[in-house]
C-alpha cells in the first residue's frame, strides 16, 4: 500500500509541475510579446514645445510668431487630437485599461476603466494624478506594483499613440 500512495505523490507531483510549466512558458511568451510591441514614451511637454514655429537663428520667424494671435492659434499644428481615447496595458499579471483626455495638447484628465491585474488596484490609484501634473506617459514606479505601474503607462501611452495627429 505504501508502493502504490508514492506513485500517486509523484505523479500528483509530476502532474503539478507540468501545468505549472505550460503556465508559466505561455503568460512568459505573452509577456514578450508585450514587451517588443512597447513604443518609446512620448512626453507631451518636450513635443508640444516643439510645435510651434520656432527658430532662433531666422529673424523673420521670431517676427512671425510673436505677431501670432489668439484668433489664428488654431491654425498652427497640434500634435494630439481633442477628445477622450482608450489605452490597454497588459503584461503576464493582468491589464489596465485607461481613458485618456486631451484638450489643445493636454491631458486634461487620466481615469483607469478597467483594471484586471494581480495586485490591488489601490496600489496605483495616485498614477493618473500623476500623469496629469507631469504631462507625461512615464510616472514613477510603485514599489511592490512594478507590473501595475508598467501596465498603467503602456496603456497611457496606447492612448496618447491613438490621439496623435499625422
């Protein structure tokens, strides 16, 4: 009898460890993925001071943009689309997902619609304040919520990729 309760230890055992593995190879696989897909972060302070016209060595440019009115600001190029835009992040501990609002080239506001991640949603509650105060895509990291905090910015950043102006 105790012949036949080893074999069941070991292939329990072995039986455990196979899931664990095809778990664990497939969310790793995703995870990968995920992470070739990433793009580099846009920071919307540095790219919207580059919009206007703005060159230091031609005096007629200087002339042109300091005679620009209220009334033809509209005309000059914005780099981000008025409106509110969705953005997914995922990796192999869940998703976030965020609505992202833009007005004349800033985020005016950054709510998570839905986070489905590991770890509690408190832990980055305090990120779409952040990216409001930074207007930017990259926040600090939250200790103990790498995943979360990674999660939130790629969605942040899906989401301002799909506000961008062509």
């Amino acid at each position: 009898m105790a012949k036949m309760d080893k074999k069941w230890v070991i292939l329990c055992s072995t039986a455990v460890a196979a899931v664990y593995s095809a778990g664990f190879f497939s969310t790793e696989a995703q995870a990968t993925k995920v992470d070739l897909q990433q793009q580099a972060p846009i920071s919307i302070q540095a790219k919207a001071n580059q919009s206007g016209v703005s060159s230091s060595n031609n005096k007629q440019a200087k002339v042109a943009q300091s005679s620009v009115t209220s009334s033809n600001t509209n005309q000059t190029k914005r780099l981000y689309k008025d409106g509110t835009f969705t953005g997914m992040g995922e990796n192999r501990r869940g998703s976030i997902q965020v609505a992202v609002t833009l007005k004349n080239d800033k985020i005016t506001d950054v709510e998570i619609s839905d986070f489905a991640m590991h770890y509690s949603e408190n832990d980055v509650v305090g990120l779409p304040n952040e990216v409001l105060q930074k207007q930017s895509a990259q926040v600090t990291n939250v200790s103990g919520a790498t995943y979360s905090t990674q999660a939130f910015e790629d969605a942040v950043q899906e989401a301002l990729s799909q506000a961008q102006n062509s």
